[in-house]
C-alpha cells in the first residue's frame, strides 16, 4: 500500500466513512467546502483546500505556514522501555537525554525499512514515536512479549508551523520560552495560550520550523489553533494543505515511508546509513544488514521548469 498522493487524485475520490479513520480536532477551523483529505496512519487530514500550491510554497519558504498533519504519535513507558526500543530500532537509544529527538528506524527482519519516524524522550522511562504511515502500534505490541512496559496512544495530534518565521511566531506563543536557542531536534513542554503542551524543533519540510503536540482530550485544540493563529498573523503564517509541504519535503530530499522507502529496500539503499548504529548489539533486521553494501541507490533530479511529483517509470 502507498500513501502517494497526485494532481489527478483530487478528481477520483470516493465517499467513505469516518468512523474508521480519525476526525482532525481542528476540523472546524481547517474545514472548507474545497477541502479535499487523504486518509494517514489512520487518521483525516487536508490534501487539498482550492489553494494556489506554488502560491502557498512561497508563503513557506518567505514566511510561514501551518500544517494539520496526521503524524501519529505512540507512547512506549515502563521499566524495560530502553532494552526494547534497542531491539526494535537500529537506532541507539539508551544514551538519549530528555527532551533529545532522534530519527529513528525499524527494520523488518529481513532488513528492509519498515517504518520511520521521530523519537524523543520525554522522560527516564517514557518515549514517543511520532510514526509515519503503517500499523506500527501493532508492530510493537507483537514485538512486546517478556518486557514489562506500556505501548497506548495518548491521541496527540500534531500541527506544523514551518518557515523562516517560525521561530518569531512560537517565541510569541511560547511567551518567549522557545526562541533561538533552542537547537534542531530538541523538545520540551511548554505553556502555549494558557495551556502546557508538546514541542519540538523538527518539521517535514526542510525549512525552519517547530512541531506542536496536543495533549489529547485535556487540550482545548480550537483554542490552541486560534492562539497560533493569532501569533502568526503578523508574520503572514498561512493555513496550508499538505501539497506544499510535499513539494518542499521533495526538494529538500526528504524521504517518505511507503513512498520513497519501502519494506523490500534495506536503509543502506535510501541512502540511510548513518541512522542504522550497527555496533549497538542486537535489533531487529541487524543480521540481514551484516556485510551489505552502504552505498546509496536513490539520487535526486534538477528540473527547474518542473513541479516535484512522483512519475511512474
């Protein structure tokens, strides 16, 4: 299954219904009669809302946009949560810090990339793993047994405010806590609008830029929503669908689970060799990595008179 999304998908669309997928808590804010959403770690979210898409990537990369993203976060807490992170993930975890993001993989036993994602610790013997698409809460339920821990969905929704004023809009909803010296995957929690939440300095768009956490139903999200909102209008921050935040991800070379990367290619081959820590003893998929070339097998391509988008080869 691929999450690819195209031009061509915003006129073949189907009714479905919503009680399998996740509402966005933003919806009454974000919703628009041109709205048209994709459905992402099983969760709605906007890929289409009428907009200009090159209009909106200039907003991003002059001044800011915020993005309603599906991200799905998963908390893995309890006394045993370091040993099995370090079974789960080719990346080294146990020397993290509090409020340390990582990218992170997991590989399928045969070495492929199953999925991608952001970890940080929130706290001696608590992590989020804000996934990308795929059941991966499954995947580490079965991959749970003999270890004494908790594996829940704190139902946190992610937005995105990516650009290069996004470091004035959050030191403004932050009250000046977050501000320039708070450097690139680092996190913490902060009081944003009266409300104490999640947040990290991260993105998906190869821009300057800050991802915010909600605290599942302790946050008043159309609250959170309006206080941004607010803090940004003087900067210019836009609402976007997803459409520019793919073309800029595109172009800053950053990959996609089940898009760029999927489980029959090994890291080494998405050019992701420096995530797999292939000294820290055992993971999941290490003996299938043994010995494999380290070379990378994607490139990129300079089309200047071209939008970024997939092309069937």
């Amino acid at each position: 299954m691929s999450n690819v999304r195209e031009v061509s998908d915003l006129a073949n669309n189907i009714s479905i219904s919503a009680r399998r997928f996740e509402e966005s808590p933003f919806i009454a804010r974000t919703d628009c009669p041109e709205m048209i959403r994709g459905v992402y770690a099983g969760r709605f979210f906007p890929i289409h809302i009428g907009e200009d898409e090159i209009e909106k990537y200039w907003c991003l990369r002059q001044k800011a946009l915020i993005f309603d993203v599906p991200e799905k976060p998963v908390e893995i807490s309890g006394p045993d949560v370091v040993p099995f992170l370090e079974k789960v993930f080719a990346r080294k975890v146990s020397t993290m810090s509090e409020g340390r993001g990582y990218y992170a993989l997991a590989c399928t036993p045969q070495g492929g990339v199953f999925m991608d994602g952001v970890m940080f610790r929130l706290g001696k013997d608590r992590f989020w793993y804000v996934q990308a698409d795929g059941p991966f809460e499954t995947w580490l339920v079965a991959h749970s047994g003999g270890f004494n821990l908790t594996i829940s969905d704190p139902k946190s929704r992610v937005l995105q405010v990516q650009g290069p004023a996004s470091i004035d809009i959050m030191k403004a909803a932050s009250d000046g806590a977050i501000d320039e010296t708070m450097k690139y995957f680092r996190s913490g929690f902060f009081d944003l609008g009266g409300q104490r939440l999640y947040a990290s300095r991260t993105g998906f768009t190869n821009e300057l830029g800050f991802e915010i956490y909600s605290d599942g139903v302790n946050t008043d999200h159309l609250a959170l929503w309006d206080h941004l909102m607010g803090c940004g209008a003087p900067y210019g921050m836009e609402f976007s669908s997803t459409r520019a935040l793919t073309i800029r991800r595109i172009k800053g070379g950053i990959l996609g689970n089940l898009t760029d990367m999927t489980p029959d290619m090994i890291p080494f081959e998405a050019g992701l060799a420096s995530f797999i820590n292939m000294d820290k003893g055992g993971f999941i998929g290490r003996e299938a990595l043994v010995g494999r070339d380290t070379r990378s097998c994607l490139f990129g391509l300079t089309a200047p008179q071209k939008r970024p988008r997939r092309v069937a080869l």
